[in-house]
C-alpha cells in the first residue's frame, strides 16, 4: 500500500511554512513526523495534494524549562519519555513501540486530534496550553480544554501552524499515574486515564483525571476530581471516587470492547492510577 | 507529479536520485538503490520487518518518505557486518537459531541494535518492550530474545539493568 | 537432559548435535532473496480490483479510463478467460470415494459474481509498482450486492442465503468416520458431558506475504512464487495453461513462512502466468498484508458439538464429535479435507472404543479455509483436551490422572477408527512435563496471587497428532481421495572432489532442512555437513517432489535422502572393498573415512572414492561411473508425534485480561537430528497458539466485511506479549522411517490452546466460570465473569458458554 500522487516541499521558516500551506490550497497539509498522517495516507484514507514538511523547523525541537516547560511541536515522543516530564513521559514511553517513538512529535500527535491516541489526554489533565502560529507570527493560545473539538477534529485553523506545548507548571511537580489497558504493548489504547494528585500533608489539595478514548475527544473526569479534593488519598477514597470515572462518557465501541467494558475499565484504570499516584514521590 | 532530489548516504555510500515524493524510504531501499534486506510485511507500521536505522535511530522505513531522509545517513541491514564480519548482533542471532525463514531478520536485528545503544545491558523484560514493534510468525521470540540478550553479554558485560 | 545432547558415534556423529544453520549466514546479512528482491528487465505490475461486497452480481467493469492511462499494457476481467487460454478453474484436489462434494467453479478472476470481500474482479498490468495500484483505482465497478450468508450455523438453515444458487444448498459435503458403536458407548456411560466448543477463524499471517514474478521464455515460462508447493504448482500451471509441463519451471526462492497458507495454487500464479505468456513481459504482482488478510485463505473456523461419555472410575466409553467446517466462499486445493485430518486422531492419546465423527462442510459469503499450521489436528486436540478437562471436573477426578486411565500403553496402537499408531510413550512424557513442576511451589503463588486480586491458573494438554503426509495407498484416489500421491523424492550427488549437493523434493521455508538434511548425509557419507549443500524448491532441478507441509518434510522428505545416501554409499563401499582388496559388506563409515572393519589405517575418504569414481580406470566390473542417486519413498504408514503440555496463567478478574506466566512443552518427535531446531519449531507452534488462544481473530460483520483488515486489528502477539517457552523432549523412534523421526513443525501448535484455554478455565472456577470458548480477549472473559457473578456460574449453564458472536 503507497499513498496517492502529491507534491512536496519543504519549509525552512514556519512562516515560509504557512506560505506554502496557504498556496497549496485546502487539500495541502503538514508534515512533521508522519507517524499519523503517513498510514493514513498508504491505506488512502487520507490523500492530501501538498505536503509542507517541517523537518528543517529545529526552532520547534526541544524541551525548555523556563518556571513552566515549553515543548516544541517537532519533539519526538522519544524525547518527551526521556525528559523527565512526570505523567507526560510515563505516557509517551507507552506510545506504539521505539522506531515510532522516535519519530512520531508531540505537535504531530495533538495536531492530528485522534481520541485513541496516548498525549491528548494527558495534555488535557496537564491543563497544557497549545501555542499555534500564523502568518506574520501572529500566535494564538488554546488551552488543551478548548483544542479538541471532535474526532480527528481540533480549534487549528488551516491558516495555523501548531508550534509548542505549555505548561505553567513543570508536569514532573505532580504525583501521577498513567494506566493504558490495550491488548497487545504496540496497540492503541482502548482506554488510559492520567491521574494528577497533588497533596497537603496526607490531604488532596488538588486532584486532575484525563481519560482518553472514553468519546470522540479526550475527557477530563471532573466527578473524580471533586471527590477527591479535600480528602485522604486512601483506598476508600479512591475506590468511591474512581466509581464515578466513567460518568458523562460516551466511549465508542469497537472490536475489542463494547461500551460497559470500556466503562468498567475507565473506573478499573483509574483507581489504579490513582494508586500509582498515592505510591509515587 | 514532480519529482524531487533526494541526497543521502546509506551505509557509508552517497546517493543522490530524484524520486516522485511519495516513494517510500523502504522502496527507495528496496527499488532504487538494490537494496532488498530491507522487507515490507505490513501496511501499517505494525511489523517493524522494514526498520532500519534514520541518523542513528530505528524507524519503520515503510512510514518515512524518502524525501524526508534527505541530508540524513541511513544505515541498513546490509550495513550491519558481512558473512565474513559479522556484527556481534549478526553472530548471536545466528549462534542461538534466532531466526528461521528470516523474512523478520534484516528488521529485528536493526531495532535489536537501537536498543543496545540505548541500554548496552538489558534484561528478558527489556528486550521483549523493545521488540514490541516487531513481529515474527515462525520463532515465537524466544531465540530472538536469547541472541538479544546474548549479543548484549558478548558486547559490553556489566549489570543488568531494566 | 536427554540423549541428542551426546554426539552420536557412528558415522561422523553430526545427526544429534545442536549445529548451527546452514542457512543463516545469508539471511542474517540482507543477502537472501525472496520474491519480492527478483524484478527482471521489462517487467510489468499487477495489481487487483478486489470486491468490496460478501456477495454481489457484477453488474458492469468499466475499464476504459484505466486502459488509458499511461504505462498500462492491459486490464483482464473474469470474461478473458478464454482469451487468456486459461482452460479451466482452480483445482480442489479431494475427490473421496462415495462422497458426494459439492464443488463450485472458481476462477481466477470472478465471472458474474463475488461471493466474498477481496474476491478479484480484474487485474491491471502496466508499468511502476506504484502506477499501478493507482491505475487499479481506475476501474469502475458496478455490483448489485444480494443475500449473505456469513454465521455458519445459520447458514445450513432453510431459507438461508445461496452462496452458489446453482448448488441448491450450503452444504458442501457430509462424512462420517466411525470405528466403534457411539451410541452403545454413551448408554453405557455414567456421565455424559456435551459441549459446543468454538474453533474461531484465524490467519496464517506469515510476515512475509504472497507474491509472484512470472516470466515468458520463448517457449514456456518460468514462475516465481512463495510458495511450499513448488511441484504442484508447476503441475497445474502445464493442466490449465496447456503447457507441457517441462517447459514450466516454478521456483520457489526464499519462503518468508508459510503456515499452510502457501500450499495452495492461487489464482494469481495461474492469472500472472497466463498474462506474462500473452504479453510476453515479465509480470510481478506482490500481495500487499491488507489482501493477505482478506484473500489468502483463513484457518480453523469451526464449530464442535463435542459429547463424551464416561464410567465412574474414569474410563471414556466413547467420544461422538458433530464438526460444523466453515469452508468460506470457494472450495480452494485442500479445502474440504481438513477437519478429516483432525478425524484422524480423535481418540488423542486414549484407548477410546468407541469415537465418530461426522463433518459437515458449509459455504459461508467468506474468503475460504484451507490448511493452517496443523490444518484439523488443533481443532481435534482442543475439543478432546479440553473435554477431558471438563470430564474430569463431572467426574471430581484429577485432570491428570483421568488422562493417565485412559491413555493408550502398548504400540502399535490400532485406534477405534482403525488408524494405526506407530510408537508413544505417553506416560513418559507427562511424567517428564510434571518434573518441571512443583506444584506446592504452584499452590503458594496461586495463593499470593489471589491476595493481590489476580487468579492463576494450571491447564495441561496431551497430545498425539498425524503426520508424515502420507502413504499415497492411504490418502489417495482409491482411499482417502486426494488426487495425488504424497511420497517424497531424494538424490544425492557426489561432485568430483568429494562434496555433495543433494536435492529434495520438499521445499523448506525455515524449517532448516538445509542443515538438518546435510547432517544426515554427511554421518552417511563421512563428509563434512559444510561441503553438503541442499537445495529445493526449484522444479527445473531435482527430481519431482511434493512440497513441504503436514510436518512431512524430515519424516518422509528425510527418509528419501536416507535412502539415496544409502544407495551413494553402497556404491562407495564396492568402489573401496573393490580397491581395498575387501568385501564389501566389511566397510563402514568411521571418522570421515569408508574403512575396513578391524583395519583402521586401511581406508578411502569420499574424496579419494569420487575420484575413482569420476576416473573409472579402476572400478569393478560392470559398475557405472559417477557417484548419484536418486531415491523415491512412499511411506508405510503415517508418523504420531506426542507429548505433554501445560500452561500456567494469570487472569486479572478485574479486566479480564489473561496472561502466559509460563508455558511448558514436552514433546516426542522421535531421535532428534538438530536438538535446536527442534526446540524453534516448538516455541513457534506454542506461540502460534497463544495467538489464536489470546489474541488472533479474523472476524467479519452480518455484512460480510472483513472488521480485521491489518495487522492493527489482527492482533499477532509480538515479543512483548508471550512469555519464553520451556521445553523438553522425550525420544521414541518411530518404526516407520530408518531414522525414527516424526514431525515436530505443527505439534506446538496442535497441543497448545487446549493448555491455554484449560488454565484459564482453572483459573476462573473459583469465580464461577466452568467453561468458555477462545478467544480469550479481554471483553470476553469479563462477560463471562460479569455472568458467572449474576447467576452463580457461567459455561455449563449455556452449553456453549459463549456469548458473543460465533466463530
């Protein structure tokens, strides 16, 4: 399988990049890591007219720590599971298997909207912010809340250029756990939950849920939340808050579960990842 | 379509050729270079029997443009050790029946190869993640995993890390 | 830990020893060449337009866009046929005696309609690999779908969609195999168990897929195919070509595996053949994992209504087995046949008096069935083993010990069914499993692992399958009904320096028959292993053979190298006692020399003995030059491999989620030749199995689309997800063959989801749960859990214990 006929160039500005896009009309799209788009492409469920590849973008590679961390768009997965980045490294080592890893980026990853996928999640219990560039270096910021707006649907205007990833506060000050259920290592998730818990003394202070695949875009579980803030991270706690994980979550069924298992398993998941979170630090 | 120049260097050889952008590295390989150890065993990323090493890295070569290895090295089984200097990796698979129609070979060795760079001692658990993107049908992974292991004991013995 | 580790002492002492593989060195280095590495100058591309409907009248092709687009040379449909001088459809090679088989016409392209997802409708060929899947986009389809039959129970009943209206049924064919009175033997029993086990369609999924290269020769054509049945294919190419068969050649190159789904004759080789000779141009067509899923035949699929009746004390009266075969759309070369392989040996390992079975073939809108790696011996072993397993739980008796009271003791074992065991020693190998085992160890980490919420359990698996394919008397046209003899040619050619090349008829794709048959030459000859080259898969060749498949390729292809090196090596020994001044019958092969007994000086190597042999200026009277033989062997009777299996499982009864901790494997392939090949071709059978028993499904939807489509939803288990393998091996030679050896490809896989599936009911009994059919995915086996907790149990309850779709 090979994908469709298009062209190819390739950027040496994220304007330049914006440029091309925008001459490449509606079908044109961008090339970062190709870990999303290319299969898509082969299978010709996607068969875009232009690509604008950002492979000479180094601007948008790496990791800063700057109070909060700001992580560009090009940084592979590989990087952020080795950079120390808390429940966001716990999630990106679990993404498909190493060779994707180190090729499929961050930026590529969110861009691409799919509710299955390991970091939407995440970013969304991180409370990240998505930097997006327009031309003339206009830059929009969105928080993760407001990114995902449906299946493989996100707020990037096809005029924008999804440049980094923020967090106010280093991901790595919170205690966590990433619990993945899928059948085999390399699959997609059938389902993840990223549990956030920050404590005062033995009580939470503050408490974040992600759920990921539970609907057509990454969820947070605020009934979790609540009923964990103020209390004892303690088994009870966790059994009674995680029962409420599932709620207002509208999983798609597939092959592998129908939507009471993916159900069950959010509520399984999560106080599992809320016990991770109690042992860590 | 256009056609687009590509310049590269693959195991230690500068090429440069014009390809229509949609070639795949793998066929790029395969078709134009003449190098066929590289295989395809999926449409989908899912198989690992097309890796081979992207400046350094592993990756599905099926799932990379040749366009986009433009200005990279890229290293190939084939560049791994020959019959007569076998790469250490090479010589354990063979010493401990890691293979058998040796269709997954060329692509297990190579991703077996990133993860010794990465951690020169890994222990079973390890070199069973780290093979997770690929797939054999014929050795159910057991010698595969024993040449990994065996290759990594040959190589650089210290202690066995996770 | 057993005999094959001391190097034997005859001969050179080569067969025994764990060697490396002669065939390593080339494919460790990127330098073997599969099919796909072969693109003669001037070749042109094919690719499919394949049906996206189960079942559909093709109302309209239009192919005139893509006949127009640059580099297309030509776009065949079902209607060229004849213009392509193809003169009949593909071949099913089962024609039993008093058996009516009701067989529809199936061609390489489909003529009228499509009875299954992927079915080919037409075929581009034209320039550039990529050109051309893109040209196939071109042609324009018009299919008015129509009825489908996809569940395969509902498919027998009245009223149910026709795949082929012109049969009047979906009933292939129905055969009874009966020694013994069933129904005495039920009256008689005690206790009666009945389950209805699912055997769920899978995929052979070799990594590499098929692919052809076929190329005109002025006269005749020479074939590239992966394929395991090179001779075969070459056969029905002359058949439905019109060729003479010599002008044929089919060359098998490297085989990038098999699993059954390359013993096949596909209508793409006949389809790439017949275009190459019509356009005179090479023509290359390699499947891409996305047709392999949808069209290259499928395995297992069926469904077991299995009853056993028992005495209190233990002793099974009879088994009575009613196999539903899911056949798919078309009857492919050995469709029908396979459930009867596993009627062959449905009395397992056990004196079992009385055992039916009675198979009934269905034509379902599904690609077809055909053999996969073990082809109705997993599915005979699964439903016996695991009924045992259920027996036992009736009876309150040990899972152990019930298969101790009946396992047969004294060989040559004629079962009730009339087969005749060879050689076994049951007992011994599970005592050998049990030696792995401490089973207080067991207890304790059972126990801890409940604390931790997580249940474990044991399931155990012995085996006996048939193999050795096969006596042509037994299996063929006046018996069994395969129209074809399964004998296996041998010749061996000694070059004028004393190095060997020999030639098997079998055609080995990781097997390593390259190293394994040249061990056994060599010992023979007194020649190093090193200068003994094998080669296969080549038609233009050796001498005729017939592939390699049916753990034949050492029992049956081994022995016709034995018998060839024999006839070498009585050469040899007249050649020395003639020089020697000796008799014959006192030389014999020591320490790489042909010596005469009680003389050690006194000596030739097979060096010095080619030499004379290739100057006769001193031979003895009336001998021949030269030094080559060949041998053919028809086999007396089949080989039973055996052994002893179990598996110890983790199920996390929170998600359902089932995990191998540890999988041990004994098993009894006669005298090892190569201990470490062995030992590969059992972890790759066991894990075979815990794909199908954990992870592999090939499933469609009541419309008959094809749900798992890639390797994504097709789910093989990679390294990360099985546990290493443990193995062992007891040794009893089989008297059919002078080496004693019997087949060891497909007994890991034969043996293996019965231990899985027996485990994880062990495991789950303390939850409810007494039975539950594969696969054991997640979602199922919390289903079962969720029953087992709503109504006290799960399984017995609902004869089927399954509870989504069927197969």
């Amino acid at each position: 399988m090979i994908p469709a006929e298009f062209d190819y160039v390739v950027a040496d500005s994220v304007d330049d990049a914006l440029g091309k896009l925008a001459d490449g009309g509606e079908d044109a799209k961008l090339l970062a890591g190709g870990h999303s788009l290319l299969p898509l492409m082969k299978l010709r469920l996607a068969a875009p007219t232009l690509l604008v590849d950002l492979r000479r973008l180094r601007d948008l590679e790496g990791i800063r720590r700057n109070g909060g961390v700001s992580i560009g768009a090009r940084t592979t997965h590989h990087a952020v599971a080795t950079g120390d980045l808390g429940v966001l490294s716990s999630a990106a080592a679990t993404i498909a298997d190493q060779q994707v890893r180190n090729r499929g980026t961050i930026g590529g990853s969110l861009a691409h909207g799919d509710p299955a996928s390991d970091l939407p999640g995440v970013v969304l219990a991180l409370e990240g912010t998505i930097v997006a560039q327009s031309a003339g270096g206009a830059t929009r910021e969105i928080p993760a809340a407001d990114f995902f707006r449906d299946y493989l649907e996100t707020a990037l205007e096809p005029t924008e250029i999804l440049t980094e990833v923020r967090f106010d506060e280093d991901p790595s000050a919170w205690r966590h756990g990433y619990e993945k259920f899928h059948r085999r290592q390399e699959d997609w998730p059938m389902v993840a939950v990223s549990a956030l818990v920050k404590l005062d003394g033995d009580v939470v202070a503050d408490a974040r849920i992600g759920l990921t695949h539970m609907s057509g875009v990454p969820l947070r579980a605020t009934a979790v939340e609540e009923a964990l803030k103020g209390g004892r991270l303690d088994a009870g706690t966790i059994k009674a808050a995680s029962d409420q994980a599932a709620e207002g979550t509208s999983p798609p069924a597939d092959l592998n579960a129908t939507e009471d298992y993916k159900r069950h398993l959010a509520r399984v998941l999560c106080a599992r990842a809320l016990r991770q979170a109690a042992r860590a630090g | 379509m256009s056609r687009v120049p590509v310049s590269l260097e693959v195991n230690g050889t500068h090429y440069e050729r014009e390809v229509e952008p949609r070639t795949l590295l793998v066929h790029f390989l395969r078709d134009d270079l003449g190098l066929t150890g590289t295989h395809v065993g999926c449409d989908t990323s899912n198989c690992g029997a097309c890796t081979c090493h992207l400046d350094g890295d592993a990756v599905k070569s099926c799932t990379v443009l040749a366009v986009q290895a433009d200005g990279s090295a890229v290293k190939t089984i084939e560049g791994m050790g020959t019959e007569a200097d076998l790469h250490p990796l090479q010589e354990a698979f063979w010493a401990h029946h890691g293979l058998q129609c040796g269709y997954c070979t060329p692509g297990m060795i190579m991703a077996s190869a990133d993860l010794l760079a990465r951690n020169p001692n890994p222990d079973e658990a390890a070199v069973r993640e780290a093979l997770g993107g690929n797939l054999c049908r014929c050795t159910g992974y057991h010698n595969i995993v024993k040449a990994v292991l065996a290759a990594a004991e040959a190589t650089q013995p210290r202690e066995v890390s996770a | 830990m057993s005999v094959a580790d001391e190097p034997k002492t005859t001969g050179n002492g080569f067969v025994g020893r764990a060697m490396r593989r002669k065939e390593d060195p080339r494919l460790i280095t990127g330098r073997g060449r599969y099919v796909d590495d072969l693109t003669p100058q001037g070749t042109l591309w094919c690719a499919f337009v394949r049906s996206t409907e189960a079942h559909a009248r093709i109302v309209s092709i239009d192919k005139s866009e893509a006949e127009a687009l640059p580099g297309v040379h030509a776009v065949y449909t079902g209607e060229d046929m004849e213009a392509l001088g193809i003169l009949d459809a593909l071949p099913m090679a089962w024609v039993p005696p008093e058996v009516e088989v009701r067989n529809a016409k199936h061609w390489p392209l489909a003529r009228g309609e499509v009875k299954f997802v992927g079915d080919p409708i037409a075929v581009v060929i034209g320039e550039g690999r990529y050109a051309m899947q893109d040209a196939a986009e071109s042609v324009f389809v018009d299919l008015e779908p129509l009825p489908v039959a996809i569940d395969l129970e509902a498919a027998l009943r009245d009223g149910a969609p026709l795949v082929h209206e012109e049969l009047g049924t979906n009933r292939v064919h129905d055969w009874t195999l009966a020694g013994g009175d069933v129904e005495a033997a039920m009256a008689e029993a005690d206790v009666v168990v009945e389950r209805r086990i699912v055997n769920h369609r899978t995929a052979g999924a070799p990594i590499e897929t098929r692919g052809v290269v076929a190329e005109p020769r002025g006269v005749g054509m020479t074939l590239t195919s992966s394929t395991q049945v090179p001779h075969f294919v070459r056969l029905f190419l002359a058949l439905l070509l019109g060729e003479s068969e010599e002008k044929v050649r089919v060359i098998a190159p490297e085989v990038g595996g098999g699993f059954g789904t390359k013993l096949q004759v596909c209508g793409e080789e006949v389809l790439l053949a017949a275009a190459a000779r019509k356009l005179g141009r090479p023509c290359k067509w390699i499947e891409t994992r996305s047709e392999n899923m949808m069209v290259t035949h499928h395995g297992r699929d069926q469904i077991d209504y299995v009853k056993m009746g028992a005495k209190r004390d233990g002793t099974v009266t009879g088994v009575h087995v009613k196999i539903l075969a899911d056949m798919g759309a078309y009857l492919m070369l050995l469709t029908p046949t396979i459930p009867s392989l596993g009627a062959f040996v449905m009395s397992g390992c056990y004196a079992f008096d009385a055992v039916q079975t009675d198979i009934t073939g269905v034509y379902t809108n599904k690609c077809p069935t055909d053999a996969i790696r073990g082809a109705g011996r997993p599915e005979a072993t699964h439903m016996i083993e695991v009924t045992m397993d259920q027996l036992a739980h009736e009876l309150g008796m040990d899972r152990v010990e019930l298969r101790r009271k009946n396992f047969i003791t004294e060989f040559p074992a004629e079962t009730a069914l009339g087969i005749v065991y060879d050689s076994g020693d049951y007992h011994g190998s599970l005592d050998k499993l049990l030696e792995h085992f401490d089973v207080e160890a067991f207890e304790r980490e059972k126990a801890d692992a409940a604390k931790a919420g997580k249940r474990l359990g044991v399931g155990y698996s012995t085996y006996t399958e048939i193999c050795g394919l096969a006596p042509s008397r037994v299996t063929g046209p006046q018996g069994f009904g395969l129209q074809t003899g399964l004998w296996e040619s041998g010749m061996v050619r000694v070059h004028f320096t004393g190095a060997v090349t020999a030639y098997t008829g079998c055609s080995p794709h990781g097997q390593g028959q390259e190293t394994t048959f040249a061990q056994i030459i060599a010992d023979r000859l007194g020649v190093d292993p090193a200068n003994v080259e094998i080669m296969h898969g080549d038609t233009g060749t050796g001498p005729h053979g017939l592939g390699t498949y049916g753990s034949r390729t050492t029992a049956v292809g081994g022995e016709a190298i034995v018998r060839a090196t024999n006839k070498v090596a009585d050469k040899a020994k007249r050649i020395v006692a003639h020089m020697l001044e000796a008799a014959p019958e006192d030389i014999e092969v020591e320490d790489g020399k042909f010596s005469v007994k009680g003389s050690p000086g006194k000596g030739m190597t097979m060096a010095e003995i080619a030499g004379a042999a290739f100057i006769p200026d001193n031979l003895p009277e009336d001998m021949e030059p030269g030094l080559e033989e060949t041998a053919f062997y028809d086999p007396s009777n089949f080989v039973f491999p055996f052994g002893a299996h179990a598996a110890i499982v983790e199920v996390d009864p929170e998600t359902g989620r089932v995990d191998v901790r540890r999988y041990v494997a004994v098993d009894d392939c006669g005298p090892a030749i190569n201990p470490t090949i062995i030992d590969g071709q059992v972890h790759g059978g066991v894990v075979h199995s815990i794909g199908q028993a954990l992870y592999e499904q090939v499933h469609y939807d009541e419309a008959g689309q094809l749900v798992t489509g890639t390797f994504v939803d097709y789910c093989l288990p990679s390294a990360a997800d099985v546990p290493s393998i443990e193995t062992d091996r007891t040794e009893t030679p089989s008297p059919v063959n002078q080496l004693g050896v019997k087949g060891i490809g497909e007994a890991g896989t034969i043996a293996s989801t019965a231990a899985i599936t027996n485990a994880v009911i062990d495991a789950l009994r303390p939850e409810g749960i007494t039975f539950i059919n594969m696969p054991l995915t997640p979602v199922r086996v919390w289903e079962a859990l969720n029953e087992a907790r709503e109504t006290g149990s799960a399984g017995e309850a609902r004869r089927d214990g399954d509870r989504r779709e069927t197969t």
